[in-house]
C-alpha cells in the first residue's frame, strides 16, 4: 500500500511513513476540518478545537490517499480535491465516533 503501513517487527504497533506529497496532503486535510470548526467561544466550537488539536495518526486519510494514489490521480486533478473532502470527512466520522464512545462509556478523558 505504497509503503504508507510499516509494521515494525519488535511489537504490533503499525508505524505510519508518509511521504512528503502524504504530508502536504494530511495538512491539507486537517486544515480543511478545522477550517469548518466555528470560531465562537461555543461549548461545542471549543471542544472540537480542543479535540483536533492533536491529529492522531490519521490512517483513515492515509487509506483515502493511497486509494487515490492506487488509480493514478495526480495533485492537479478535480479528483484529486475530492480525495482530500473525502479524507477529511472520514477523519471527522472516526473522531465523532471515539467521542460518542468516550460519552457512552462516560470516559472523562480522550487519549
């Protein structure tokens, strides 16, 4: 898959080795969710930004880029912005998802 997913030999830990076009990606990504977070002082506004401060590993994008990766579309195309708006909404989903796991399960903590 691109060599995005190194499993590492000494634990079952995965190790995720973006390239730089990966990386440029990935920023445009998280610059793309926090772009749709509101700026007012909001209970939910603040939690969402205190929430993707930090981005995690993202391998939910990483596997929406290697997809496109994978049917050869190139940073220029159309597709290409598709990928980056489809990436970013996983990413939104999987996070709203631990959120409503850590409630649920009335964690008062989030990694």
């Amino acid at each position: 898959m691109d060599d995005i997913i190194r499993r590492t030999l000494a634990s079952d830990q995965i190790t995720i080795s973006p390239s730089p076009s990966d990386t440029d990606a990935l920023a445009a990504i998280m610059r793309l969710i926090k772009s749709h977070i509101p700026a007012d002082d909001d209970l939910l506004a603040k939690a969402a930004r205190y929430h993707f401060r930090d981005t995690g590993k993202m391998l939910r994008a990483r596997l929406a880029l290697s997809a496109n990766k994978h049917f050869e579309s190139h940073p220029e195309a159309s597709t290409y912005q598709a990928t980056i708006c489809w990436a970013a909404a996983i990413e939104v989903l999987h996070n709203a998802s631990l959120i409503h796991d850590d409630i649920s399960d009335g964690d008062q903590l989030r990694r």
